[in-house]
C-alpha cells in the first residue's frame, strides 16, 4: 500500500548526519520509509512509486542512530530470530456477518474470516527512540497518523542487520554497524550512493510501461521492476470490447497486491461514495470485506450490468502473487451490457482504468 505525506524537506536527498548532544562521537544517519520527497513528483507523473528504503544501505559505528523517515506507506521491522516480515493482514478471530449488496442480498463471504492489519503492527513506534541489539525485535508498526515522526533507532552491537516492511513484499534494507576503529562512508558518500539508487529506479521506471502488452482481453493489474520500482496503473488503461465479452484481470509481473473493483464511485476523489466507503475502510483497523474479498463467488464467472449486486458492483478481489498466500493471481468477469465501466484498486484508489463495452 502506497500512501503520501505532506512534510518539509527532510535533509539534502534525505540523508543527514547530525551530532548527537552528550555523546561523545556519535552521530546519526535518516533513512526515508520509500521514495524521498524530493523525488516523488517526478516518479508519480508517471504513475510510479518505489517499494526500496532510501538509501538501501547504511554503514554506521557501534553506539550510532539511525533515524527511519515515513514518507510512505510502509514499515521498519527489525528482526530478532525471524528471517521474514510479518504478515501485515491476519484474521481478527471473528466472521463476517451482515454483509449485503446494494439489492439487499448477503454475500457469498459471510462466515469467511474477517480480516484486519496485524495487532502487532498497530502500536506506533514512530516519534519514538528504540535501542536495536539483535536480540529484541524492534517495529515501527503502521504509519496511520496524519505526520507520524521518524522513528530513532540506537545500534549497540556490531554486526550486518536487514530489517523489511511488513507490507510490501521483498522491501528490505540493511544497516551494517562496524567498530569505532573502523571508517563509515562519510555523508557525501553516503549521498552520492542515494543518488545512484535514485537513477537505477528511474531506469527501470522507463521500462515498466514498455513491457510487452498483455494478451487480447486481458489487463495487468500493475507491474513491478527490479529494486521494487512499481507501475501503479492497469495495463491498458483504456480497452474497448464487444457486449459478452470476458475480461481477465491479472498481476502484472512481481507486482505488489491490487484490486480490479468497479461500481458507483470514484474512490480516490468521492470518499463518501459506495467505493470511497469501501477504499478508505482500508485506512482503519476494521476492514470492510467487500474490499479485499471477490464480489462473487471464486470460481464462478459474474455477468456485469448496471444491475450486478443492485448498483453494478464488481470486484477481483485482492489479486496476490506472493506464494503460500490464499487470493488468486487473476480474476475475470463477462462485461455483459454495453456501457462505459470505471475500474479501480480498492488498495491504491488512485488505479484507474476505463472498460468500454459496445
């Protein structure tokens, strides 16, 4: 999940160096939570985002803080004896229930597991200062506050440490922390190393949209590159088809989770809408099911009208590609009516693409 925060400049390329007051020798070092602001409006003009911490690495002294900067939608998760993230969305214990379409019907997941972000991942550690020795975990959880702080993190043992985001899979970084005898790159270099990770993800944002097209009546759901450079769009934006036609909507290429949702709404710019409602249950500790269960029953194939669940509502459901995760990594639907459907990410509302059905 990618979400922006309105803030100040936050150091030269996001990297700063300060001293630490009473400490003799020690310094710190910022690390930004996602893309560095300085260089998100160039990224998203083209419907790009990147799921890497900034710089990936830093080298510091045993006694050092590093300072981990929100500046998206993601977490610090370093580990103790774990060698993989959390799961970021995990059963509440309860089921579904009263669930109904928009013509009164209940859905087919009543009694499925209702779903919401991991408990251990709602207590904020963001504004806050941890001490990371390798032995206790240390997470910053969810940033669900409006300007959550950095997160200060002291390293007292030495030693090569990788920590993750618990909601994007593969985003991880890594702080090495050598002896006092030894040199760490100073904060020029560290700044030069940033400013080669921000062009290595600018190379590979150029290719997302170059990549070979999907099949005929096919859309990709996003797409992803190496160094986790993620194209936030449906590939094509824009497809035209005949009445009856059956559409699939698939995960691009090591893409992160999506939804193909459509129905009344424009979830990014009418929050109070059926899909706004939907979409920004996703920012709060309950979720609505119809946001990340499939509309229909898996395994079926829905007719969409005007007339599907009384207001035209269909949705894929959360698209997955991560092994050993239930949902799927595609989805279809017969566009059965003639019209002109709007089709949304519930987890990105800003995903938008246009079905015409002639």
């Amino acid at each position: 999940m990618s979400r922006r925060f309105s803030r100040g400049l936050l150091g030269v390329l996001g990297l700063t160096v300060l001293a630490m007051p009473g400490v003799a020798n020690a310094a710190t070092k910022s690390v930004d939570m996602g893309l560095p602001l300085a260089q998100q409006k160039s990224f998203n003009n083209t419907a790009v985002d990147v799921n890497d911490f900034f710089p990936h690495q830093v080298t510091v002294h045993v006694g050092d803080t590093v300072r981990f900067v929100p500046v998206g939608f993601h977490t610090v998760d370093l580990p103790a004896r774990r060698t993989a993230k959390l799961a970021p969305i995990v059963p509440t214990g309860q089921p579904v229930a009263g669930s109904l379409d928009a013509a009164g019907a209940p859905f087919w997941f009543n009694g499925q597991p209702a779903v919401g972000f991991n408990p251990k991942l709602l207590s904020s550690a963001f504004g806050k200062r941890r001490t990371y020795t390798g032995s206790r975990e240390v997470l910053s959880g969810l940033p669900l506050s409006n300007r959550p702080g950095a997160m200060s993190v002291k390293f007292t043992k030495a030693g090569n440490f990788r920590y993750f985001c618990d909601i994007h899979l593969g985003m991880t970084g890594r702080v090495a922390v050598v002896a006092s005898s030894r040199r760490v790159p100073t904060a020029a270099g560290d700044a030069r190393a940033l400013k080669r990770q921000i062009a290595a993800a600018r190379k590979v944002a150029g290719t997302l949209r170059r990549a070979t097209p999907p099949p005929a009546n096919t859309v990709d759901v996003g797409r992803q590159g190496s160094g986790g450079v993620s194209l936030f769009a449906f590939v094509p934006n824009r497809l035209t088809v005949a009445a009856g036609t059956t559409v699939v909507f698939r995960m691009g290429a090591r893409s992160e989770i999506h939804t193909a949702t459509t129905g009344p709404g424009d979830p990014e710019r009418q929050p109070d809408s059926y899909l706004g409602q939907i979409a920004a249950s996703l920012n709060s500790p309950a979720f609505d099911p119809k946001a990340l269960y499939p509309s229909d029953v898996p395994g079926s194939l829905a007719a969409l009208s005007p007339l599907l669940h009384g207001n035209g509502f269909w949705s894929s459901g959360v698209l997955d590609l991560e092994l050993g995760t239930p949902p799927p990594t595609r989805n279809a639907v017969n566009f059965a009516a003639p019209g002109t459907y709007q089709v949304y990410c519930m987890i990105h509302p800003f995903m938008h693409g246009t079905v015409t059905v002639q």
